[in-house]
C-alpha cells in the first residue's frame, strides 16, 4: 500500500488530504468549491480516480461535480433531480402533510463495479441513481412510494436519506437508511423496498417499535460479512446477525448511546467503532472529552481511545458521515469534527493526532487507500 | 447585447468574469422579457440551470434576486419586459444572492 487519499468534506468547501502508508504527514489540497456547502465526497471503489461530490448553497441549489483524476480538477455534471411523477406529500414536523420537495444531495455512493453508476441519497428522503456518470439522474420510487411513505417525518436537520449500503455478496441487495423514517432494504437493486426496523425501539414515538418513524443516523457493514449491520440510532447501538431482519441493542457500558457515526475495522469485523455523544440535547462529547469508543466484541463492551485526542474542554460533535476506516494493514480510523479538526489514528484508535486543525465545520470524511 | 451581471458562485461555476454579454434582442425583435433572458443565459452557460430558478416550477429560487435600474424585479413573472435602457446595454441585469450569513 502506498498511500492514502482523506476525502473531505465541509461547510465551506472541500479538501483533499494525501499521506503515505504511516500516516504520519499529511498534504492538505483545498479549499475546492470554496464557500458552498460539501456534504459528502466518495470514491469509486472500481477506479479511485474517479470521485463524486455534492456541492451546494441555499442560495444556488445543488450542483454534482466529478473528477477523473483524484480530485486534482472537477467538472459539474447533472443537478436535476426531479422526483418520479407527482411526488404527493409526507408529514411536516407539525403533523399536516407537506409536498416531497428536493432540498439537497445528502450522500454519493458510487456503485462497486461500476465507476459511472452512483447512487444519490436526497432530501425530501429519496433515492436517485445515475447510470452516466453523474450526467442525468433518475428517481428508484419504490422507496418514497412505500405505503408508509405519506406518514414520514423529518428530523431536526431535515428529512434526509443518508445511508446508502451496497451488499458486495448478495447481488441486488443494498440498504438505505431516513431520519426519521428508519431502515430499509431492498433485494431487487433498488426497485421495491421494505423496512427493516423490527426490534428497533424509539422512545419519541407514540409506538416505541412501530415499523417506521425511526431516527437512524447510521448503519454500518464489513464487506466479508454483509448479513451482520451496526446501527447508530438517535439514542441506542444496535446489532442485526440477519441483514436487518432483526436488531438487539449492543450499547452496553458506552457512557452514553447518543450518536452519530459508525463504522467497522477494515480487517477485524467484530470491531466497531463509535463516538459517544451527550444527548440529543447537548451535541458535544460528555464532559469536555473527545473519546472514541472501541468494541472489539461486536458490541456491548466498549473500551475509550483518548491518546492524542482532546480530554479538556472539547465541544465539538461529530456527524455522521464523518468517520472512516483505511484498509492499510494496521487499520486506520479517521474521525473529522464540527471544530474542523481531522484526527487520524493509524493504529486502530490506540493514539490519534490531528491531520489538519483549522478547517470549517466537517460534514463528511470519507477514505480511498490508493495502491 | 444585454449584459447580465452575476454574483461570485455563479461566475466561478460558469468560469467568468463579473458580467457575460447576452445577444438580446434578437433581430426585429424591440422587447425582452425576464425569462428571456435567464433562458439565454441557461443556454449559454448549462450550468447555471438550477441555480437560480427551481427545475421543473421555474420559480426564482428563495435567495436570489433580480435587479435593473434601481428596480426589483425579483417579484415580476417571467414575461416583464426588461427596462430600455438593459436592452441597449448601457444598464445590466444584475443576479444577487440575497444577504443571508453562516
């Protein structure tokens, strides 16, 4: 392994962060799309050159720019992303039903075998593909359409689709995870979708385990063993040993089970990692003290990683695109936060220490490990 | 040539200065909408399609505005005759983004 490239992004732009395999010393390339808003940047697991990114304002809506050679110049592509028919409506936070409107691109996930397929996770929660690269974009309906689809409701940031899960073994399956609509899965590459929420229990709901309404803020999976997901809720850790078709709480002795991200070990499928946060109420870590927590059991008991991250007065949150693992031998975990630090660990979380401090607010960091 | 004056993310997604030249009024032709001209300058710079009015509506988009000689025109529907004096060139058309700060 030679190297790896940091993808990130921010609400003032984004960067490109390279270093070889120590890890150690880092070359920071940006701002690109200085002044917009960069939710997220990904890589194409069939040719890392090529990227995608969502670029947008409230002033000037979106825009997808993609580069054909690591990020060194971009070009806009395709930015419309009309909803299938008449979109019809969801629930608004007051209870009255609300027209499906596109306000943003939330998340990119490019296809694993197919540099110009890439999926596009949106809010008003849907999701879209584009089959050209990024030039024209298609609406896969099934999902906004399920019967459930009218009684959904956004979440404080917006009802946003923000988790996109390709299944590497069983073709034609991936995941898709809403806030606040819950989980869902689909075994026909997206065409019709059925949620997977069943153990899944929300306090904030009239029905706690009702089959959606659900504020999931991630799901994560090892690749070598894709029936096995991790799900950061609004509060609770959760399990599925049956590719959702069941959850069980996993939080353990996490001091609290608020949270945003979620991710797993490159190489060690029953190590999880995850970043406690207060409450829904205090986005910060509890006590001033940045500590990322490590599972090396699958779950339930969570060890603090603390060396070389801040342990005094350290308010920052970090948001749920915004963790990343390499693939380099020693795994490296990457976490990037709303301070604009970029901390990296490149032995599994044992020590950390920060790739760049100073940059805006982070909203995504995603890793490509380059050959 | 009518002259269309944008704000900085316009001009750096379009790859142009401060203004850009629109050939309005076509031959014969002595009026020149508003929509007029932000459909030739979509069609002359791709791009900028979606960043100031809605795909599909149409409608500006919230934090844009559209100004000319000292007017407003934000407001105006789509077929408001631009002012004389932006249809000889001596005045542009100018798109702002409304002050908004984070």
């Amino acid at each position: 392994m030679t190297g790896v490239r940091v993808l990130v992004g921010t609400r003032k732009g984004a960067f490109v962060l390279t270093s070889d395999g120590k890890r150690e010393k880092w070359d920071i390339a940006g701002p690109h799309f200085a002044g917009w808003e960069i939710y997220h940047l990904k890589g194409s697991p069939a040719d890392p050159n090529r990227l995608y990114a969502s670029q947008s304002t409230s002033w000037f809506g979106q825009q997808i720019q993609r580069s054909d050679d690591g990020g060194q110049t971009w070009q806009s592509v395709g930015n419309e992303f009309s909803y299938d028919g008449t979109p019809g409506t969801h629930q608004w936070y007051d209870g009255t039903p609300h027209p499906w409107e596109f306000a943003r691109v939330w998340h990119l996930e490019p296809s694993l075998r197919d540099p110009d397929t890439v999926y596009a996770g949106v809010e008003d929660a849907a999701l879209f593909r584009s089959t050209d690269g990024g030039q024209s974009w298609q609406e896969l309906s099934g999902l906004r359409n399920h019967d459930t689809g009218s009684s959904w409701q956004p979440g404080a940031g917006g009802m946003c689709l923000h988790t996109i899960l390709l299944d590497p073994v069983n073709e034609g399956r991936m995941f898709a995870a809403i806030s606040a609509a819950g989980a869902f899965r689909s075994e026909d590459a997206g065409e019709t979708w059925r949620p997977v929420t069943k153990g899944l229990r929300s306090e904030f709901m009239p029905d706690p385990e009702a089959e959606v309404g659900h504020c999931v803020h991630r799901i994560a999976m090892h690749p070598s063993r894709p029936d096995v997901l991790f799900m950061q809720k609004h509060w609770d850790v959760m399990r599925s040993d049956n590719g959702g078709e069941s959850w069980h709480e996993i939080s353990g002795d996490l001091p609290t089970d608020f949270g945003f991200p979620i991710s797993v070990h490159a190489h060690e499928p029953e190590t999880v990692y995850v970043v406690p946060i207060t409450s829904d109420e205090q986005h910060f870590p509890p006590d001033g003290r940045l500590r990322v927590y490590r599972s090396r059991t699958g779950g339930n008991e969570w060890e603090p990683l603390t060396e070389g991250l801040p342990q005094q007065n350290c308010y920052v949150n970090v948001l749920r695109d915004a963790m990343d693992v390499d693939s380099i031998d020693e795994c490296g975990i990457y976490v990037g936060t709303t301070g604009g630090q970029v901390y990296v660990s490149a032995d599994a979380g044992d020590s950390w220490s920060a790739a760049v401090r100073d940059l805006p607010s982070v909203l995504s960091v995603e890793v490509q490990t380059l050959p | 040539m009518i002259r269309v004056e944008l704000p900085a993310h316009l001009r750096t997604l379009a790859g142009v200065g401060r203004e850009v030249a629109l050939d309005l009024p076509a031959d014969g032709c002595a009026c020149v909408t508003l929509g007029d001209a932000l459909d030739a300058l979509e069609a002359l710079y791709p791009v900028l399609r979606g960043t100031m009015r809605d795909y599909g509506t149409g409608r500006r988009r919230a934090y844009v505005r559209f100004f000319a000689c000292m007017q407003d025109l934000s407001h105006e529907r789509p077929d408001f005759p631009l002012p004389e004096p932006v249809l000889r060139g001596s005045e542009p058309l100018l798109v702002v983004g409304a002050i908004a700060g984070g």
